[in-house]
C-alpha cells in the first residue's frame, strides 16, 4: 500500500502524509507491526523517545515535538501502549493549533495509568492526559489487554475525543499477538487520513465538504 496515494494535489497541495510511529515500553522489535509499517510504507518514521526501558514523562514529550517540528506535514502519529499516553501528554503541554502539522494520531493499545497499573514503570505517566486531542484520532483496544479493561480503554477514548475501534482478542496488539503487519490497524488508519482530507477541504470550502463526507466508520473488528 502507498500511503501517499491517499492525498492528491487538490486535496493537500501535493504534500505525501507522513507518518511517525511512537512505541512504547522497551520500543517496538522486528516483529512488531510498528516496525513492519516502517519498513513498507513510504515517509514512515520512528520517533526516538529514548529511555525505552525507563520511560520519562517529561523527555518522551519533548522528544515527540522535536520530530514533529522536524517532519513534513501532514503529520500522522501512530502510538502504541504508553507511547499514547506520550502523545496525549505532549498535546497537552504544546496545545498545537490551528496549522499545527499533526493531522491526525493512531492510538493503539493504551495501558492503563491510573488503576491497577501492572508495570510499575508506567507510573510517571499518571494520572493519564484527560484533554480532548485538538485533531482527530482513533483509539483501538483489545478485548483481552492485559494492560487495560476494554471499557478503561472505552474511558480514554473519551476522555480524548478518539473514536474508538474494538480490535477483537488480540493481547495487547503487538508482535506476540501474531497479527504480522496488522490490516485492521491500516485499515483504521486510512480512515483516519481520509478524514484528514476532509478537514482539509471543508477548511478550503465549507460547501465541498458536504460533498465529501465519509461514510461512518466501522470501528470493529
């Protein structure tokens, strides 16, 4: 799949999106879908929070502005576990705006922060970000987690203003949950590009936008 393909001349004024995986504890291996997308999707990058082992609430944020400043827009983030809660918690500190290059965010496998945390290591995060995300983003959760109870993960969505997509009984949605690349994760995440793209042309021309709408989204596996 060619990502950049998504976005035309007329609808982003020739600019390809370009996406920035956000791992989490102890990043993403080789078999991990993270890792995977990386690798066969065009302008795809890793962001380097560093202290992958010892997550730091303050230095995975700025970590994460410094890539975006740095990333051609549109910008895409695809965060997976705690690195949600970096992208959360960077929203929430930088208050990006209107011409903020991040378009969107992918927000994939949440762990829970504020009850019943089961890595100690995840607990500089907490309390969890509570604001809504000033763009559109999508929340996908398993039903048997191990790190959070679907409805915790229902809880964030909302908390975020994220759509949120049941993923099915996947674990925690990472390379031991067997799931190779993850076609549900692109397909959610051509979704959320569309919709990008209809923000985009209802800001150029309300009467368009009408036009374009996308149809609902099936958020279930």
């Amino acid at each position: 799949m060619h990502l950049s393909t998504l976005f035309t001349p007329h609808d982003e004024g020739g600019d390809a999106p370009h996406i920035l995986t956000v791992p989490g504890l102890n990043n993403s291996g080789p078999g991990h879908w993270q890792s995977l997308w990386e690798e066969a999707l065009p302008n795809c990058s890793r962001v380097n929070l560093g202290s992958w082992e010892k997550p730091d609430p303050d230095l995975w944020p700025d970590r994460l502005n410094a890539a975006i400043a740095q990333a051609d827009a549109p910008v895409f983030l695809v965060a997976h576990s705690l690195g949600c809660h970096a992208v959360a918690r960077w929203a929430q500190q930088q208050k990006p705006g209107f011409g903020s290059p991040v378009a969107g965010a992918l927000l994939v496998a949440p762990p829970e922060l504020d009850h019943a945390t089961i890595d100690a290591r995840l607990l500089p995060f907490a309390p969890a970000a509570r604001g809504i995300l000033p763009f559109p983003s999508i929340l996908a959760a398993s039903r048997n987690d191990p790190y959070i109870d679907l409805q915790r993960a229902r809880r964030l969505a909302f908390f975020w203003g994220s759509d949120f997509a049941d993923a099915g009984e996947i674990g925690h949605i990472n390379a031991e949950s067997d799931i190779g690349d993850w076609d549900f994760g692109l397909y959610l995440l051509r979704r959320l590009i569309r919709r990008a793209r209809v923000n985009a042309a209802r800001a150029r021309n309300p009467a368009l936008a009408a036009s374009v709408l996308p149809s609902p989204l099936a958020l279930s596996f």
